[in-house]
C-alpha cells in the first residue's frame, strides 16, 4: 500500500497557484549537473495535493490506504509525464514561443481523461460553490481511484492555461532556478520566485561583484 511519509519537508509553495507549484516539484531543473525529483513516490504526490488543499487530509489517507503499488507506481509516471509537457508549454510561453505540438497534445490527452471522470450531480443549498442549489461536477464513484490526484491537477492546470493569468505568469531570475511564478504585484515587476532564497542569493552575487571590480 502506498503510505504518506510525515518525516519528509514540506513544499515551498511559493508559485502562486497549484499548477505552477506542480511544475517547480522538479526542482533546479536547468542546473548544470541535473535537476531535483521532489516527487519520488506517490506518497510525494499525495503529500503535495494536501498541502496544496487540491485534496484534504481524508481523502489523502484514503487514497494512501486503498492504492496498491502498481497503481501507485503508474499514476506517479503519468504525473511526471503531464507535468513535463506542462513545464514545456508554460517556459515556452514565459519565452515568448508557441509550444510544441507534441507537448499539446500530450496535454490535451489528460485534460479530456480528467473531464472523463466526472460526474455531473445535483448539489444542495450550501455545498456548492454559490450556496445555492444546483448542478455541480464531482469526482463521484472515482474518489477512490489512485488516479484522483492526476485528474486534479489536470484540471487545476488547464483552468490556469485556458484563463488571462497565463499573461501573468513569470519565471524566477536565476537561471538554474527558472522557478515559476504568478506575479500580483501591483507594477507587475516580480523577479524571484522567493525573495528569502532566490532574491538574496542574487542580491549577495552583485554586491560580492561589485567588490571585486
């Protein structure tokens, strides 16, 4: 059974939206000498999705209790996968190039599975999202499915990449970082994708250049 490891750290969450913070789990990814996988299981996977509130902390020991290792093992591909022609289209976007066709594709394969697996119910006054009854789309019968997490995501992204934020969508400053980042700042002027790290890191090399001259 795949199982929550409680002992690992938590994500820096600092992107501003799921997806984005989805995409920065492979983290450093242009260094030199390769990037970090943050997400090694399902159980990072799983992880994640709590601490981003895409699933809450029942559905997490669900899911952790009832996915067998096969599952576990094919539903962390796929993410990795759907993530990486993610990563593709959004850096090609910050760089001010289309996409790949390939990449699109592959994203479009996984949106249409996550819209696939809904179900269309009649949710009461006060569940839905207004407080008014209505139609509204769940996950139903598929809750318990190993692949939940994926579908989430999947729709969390393509709200993001069908939406105007795409306009608003930055990549950190430092070159081996790339970090990205939904910028709300008021003059739209965000440089890093975390001051305390990144911002300082590149404040500390100008000033040691500047000493050297």
């Amino acid at each position: 059974m795949a199982k929550t490891n409680e002992g690992r750290p938590s994500y820096d969450l600092c992107g501003g939206h799921p997806a984005l913070d989805f995409v920065n789990s492979l983290n450093n990814r242009f260094r030199e000498n390769g990037p970090t996988e943050l997400l090694t299981d399902y159980a990072d996977l799983l992880r994640f999705m709590e601490q981003t509130k895409l699933l809450d902390s029942r559905q997490v020991r669900r899911l952790a209790s009832s996915t067998n290792p096969g599952a576990a093992v094919r539903t962390l591909r796929s993410a990795r996968e759907m993530r990486e022609a993610m990563a593709a289209a959004l850096y090609a976007s910050v760089d001010g190039r289309p996409p790949l066709a390939t990449d699109v594709r592959t994203l479009e394969r996984y949106f249409h599975s996550a819209s696939g697996h809904r179900e269309l119910r009649w949710v009461q006054s006060g569940k839905s999202a207004n407080g008014q009854p209505g139609l509204g789309w769940d996950w139903g019968r598929f809750e318990t499915n190993a692949e939940l997490p994926l579908w989430i995501l999947s729709q969390t992204a393509s709200q993001l990449m069908m939406s105007d934020a795409m306009q608003r969508i930055r990549a950190c400053g430092v070159e081996t970082c790339r970090w990205l980042f939904l910028d709300t700042s008021k003059n739209h002027t965000r440089r890093w994708c975390n001051m305390k790290v990144c911002g300082n890191r590149m404040k500390a090399r100008r000033f040691q250049a500047r000493h050297e001259e």
